[in-house]
C-alpha cells in the first residue's frame, strides 16, 4: 500500500482576492496586480480594487486558523520583493495556531548559513517543532540583485550546495568547520541545539539544481505540470539522489479550483479570465519571458499554444490542468480544476507518477480551502490517498 499523501495550504502574504492576484517570481512591481497600489479595473463584473485584500496580520491568521481547522498539514509562506518577510510573519502567526507546521521560504544568498542555522533553531523552540524549510536559490538576476546578489545561476547553485552542507553540518556536527568556495566556518554550532530537525524542501528544473536537490532534500518540489511531464522529473531527481545512497520525497506546488460539478468549476475559471487586464497579461507574459529560470520557462512553455486568451478551456493544457494562473502570476502558474471527483483523479495520477506532497492554493485563500478540503479531501480519503482528519487543535489558553 501507498504511503498517504500530506497536504499544505499557502499564505498570500502579497495579498489575496477573488479575482487572481499577480505578483511572484519574475513579475515587476509596475505589472502586478495584486499590490495595493498597482490595482486596476478588469474585465468582469466588479474591479480587482473592490476584491482586494491587503496581506493584514489579521487576515493571514485567518488563513492559517482556516487551514489548520481543515486539515491541512503545513502552509508554504513565499519569499520576494513584493510579499511580507517570511519568517517575520510566520512567528506572528505561531500563537494564533496549535498544530499548523509553517514552511518558510528563503534565498540562502542573502544570509549567512550558521544564522539561519541559528534562526532556524530558535523557530523550533518557540513554535514547538513546527518549522519547514523552503530553501529558494533564485531564478530572477532583477530580484536577486535587489538583494546584493549579482552571482550568475550555476554559481548561485553551488553556493546554496555549501549553504546546506553548513547549516546541516551546525545542526549535527557542531563544532562545525568549513572552508568553502562560498562560506568559512569555524567551531559553528547552535545554542541548546535543535530537534526536531526541520525538513527542507527544494525546488530547481535546472541540470544545476539536481545535484543540489539530490544531497541536500527532504522534499522536492515541482510546479504544476502535466503528469507525464512530472513523471520524468520525479524520475530525473530519484536516480541522483541513488547515487548520493538517499532516498527523498516529492511535492507538487499548484492551486486549485474544484467546484461539485466540472461545468461549475469551468465557468468560475472563465470569471478569473474575465476578470484580468488584458495589458496586465501582456506585461507579465514580456517579464516572464525573460525569466532565466528553467522553471518558469517550462511553465511559459505549457501556455504557447494559446492566442487571444479569451477563453478558459484554451488555457487546459492537459486534461484538468488550468495555465490560467500564470497569466500574470510568475512561479506556480497552474491550477487543477474540475468537479472534486475530477480534481481527486487528477490527485491520485500525481500520486502514482511519485507526488507524495501537495502545496496547494487558490483565489482567495479561505474559502477556496474550504471547497477543497469539504469537496476533495473526502474523494482522497475514500480512496486511500489521505489519513483521517488530524485530532482538533486544542483551545488556546
């Protein structure tokens, strides 16, 4: 028998909405259109300004008590220009959960790794274990630079490559030194120690970041692609972790859309689509272009067949398989949508092809959460894909 799946929500810590909200890897302030002061008019009935909610801590910790409640295990919290700091605003939200795990992402370039070591510990402690690590090596030079960060991609691979090598090395071998191309460390350890060890999670398309994946992952992670294509990643990543004597997880980063009917869910899809500034689409399409990620370019490759952009079911690329996200969010552009039986099939294909993992969101945040854990979740169940419902939170004090 299968091992389960285990299932994370995401924190839209740029912002959420009914319509879809821009932003993520690669999209410049001046064309997203999830940000407070860049919101314009669409399409559909309404505008994206009425639907906006700005990322408030109030409203992230709805987010996250809405997660937790349902049964999600985790939610992933992003990392960039145009989102609130990750670790900032995951130990805000520490106290108003009991049982949610966080996985925060960071670029290891921007901070040295015997300190995230440390900061890493100090979560653990104060959060009662409950951290992951969503180590970001970073595809765009525009945002990287932003940081002080100008090394070209393979050299950036090579540097998170030492980055994890230190910051494992502090947690487990402490005293710990290291004389690298990219770090030095001498007698590095972390104070009372760490446990539990938080699992990290990894994600990277290039021939760089394989290697990288394959010695240093717990979990690997994948944007949305058909399963096919998935398949042959799952694959890639399994046989150079073989090499490195290591066995890892898989995950799957996409949103979701389910609805009890597939007419349902199609027709709200058509909304989001009607909903978005056709110059906003262009303006993200020109800026991911560009993206040097190999990442974003198999995402941009999933959408070429398209034209005009009218239609939802253009959008399909594989049988439930929706690239309309991406028309102006970089990073994870696609969303599974269907009735929930159709989005459970489209689950349990993952499921066989390696996924053991899914980091899962959609417009917005809260009740899209609850279509799926109400409508989807019990299709998993009854298959054998997902354990019961976790025990409820206890009260808070």
């Amino acid at each position: 028998m299968t091992a389960p799946l285990t299932l994370h929500w995401f924190l839209p810590t740029s912002g959420d909405s009914r319509g879809l909200v821009g932003a993520g890897q690669g999209v410049p302030k001046d064309v997203t259109s999830g940000l407070a002061e860049t919101l314009g008019p669409g399409r559909g009935e309404g505008s994206v300004r009425e639907l906006f909610r700005p990322p408030t801590i109030d409203y992230l910790a709805e987010v996250a008590r809405t997660a937790e409640r349902l049964g999600f295990t985790g939610v992933l919290t992003p990392t960039g220009t145009f989102c609130e700091d990750a670790w900032l605003t995951t130990a805000a939200l520490v106290r108003e959960t009991t049982r949610l795990r966080f996985l925060v992402a960071f670029r290891p370039g921007v901070v040295n790794p015997v300190l995230a070591a440390q900061m890493a510990a100090t979560y653990q402690r104060i959060s009662d274990g409950r951290l992951m690590l969503n180590v970001v090596t970073g595809g765009e030079p525009v945002e990287q630079a932003r940081f002080g960060d100008t090394a070209p991609k393979d050299e950036r691979y090579a540097r998170t490559d030492e980055f994890l090598e230190v910051v494992r090395g502090t947690w487990g071998q402490a005293p710990f030194d290291f004389d690298g191309t990219h770090y030095r460390a001498e007698g590095a350890l972390v104070s009372g120690g760490i446990d539990p060890l938080p699992p990290i999670y990894f994600g990277g398309s290039s021939a760089a970041a394989g290697p990288v994946a394959a010695r240093h992952a717990d979990v690997y992670l994948t944007w949305g692609e058909p399963p096919e294509q998935v398949a042959e990643k799952v694959a890639w990543i399994r046989g150079l972790a073989a090499e490195q004597g290591r066995t890892l997880r898989f995950g799957l980063r996409v949103h979701t859309l389910s609805r009890d009917t597939s007419e349902e869910a199609w027709r709200h899809a058509q909304w989001l689509l009607d909903g978005v500034d056709p110059a906003t689409v262009e303006a993200a399409q020109a800026a991911q272009a560009r993206s040097e990620s190999t990442g974003q370019q198999r995402m941009n490759a999933l959408r070429r067949a398209g034209t005009a952009y009218s239609s939802a079911r253009e959008l399909e690329v594989s049988p439930g398989l929706w690239s309309g996200v991406g028309l102006v969010r970089g990073g994870a552009g696609t969303s599974l949508v269907g009735s929930h039986e159709e989005v459970a099939d489209l689950i349990e294909a993952y499921h066989r092809v390696g996924i053991d993992e899914l980091v899962l969101s959609g417009y917005p945040h809260v009740e899209e959460a609850s279509w799926f854990a109400e409508g989807v979740m019990p299709h998993l169940r009854r298959r054998g894909l997902l354990d019961d419902l976790p025990e409820p939170a206890r009260a808070s004090a």
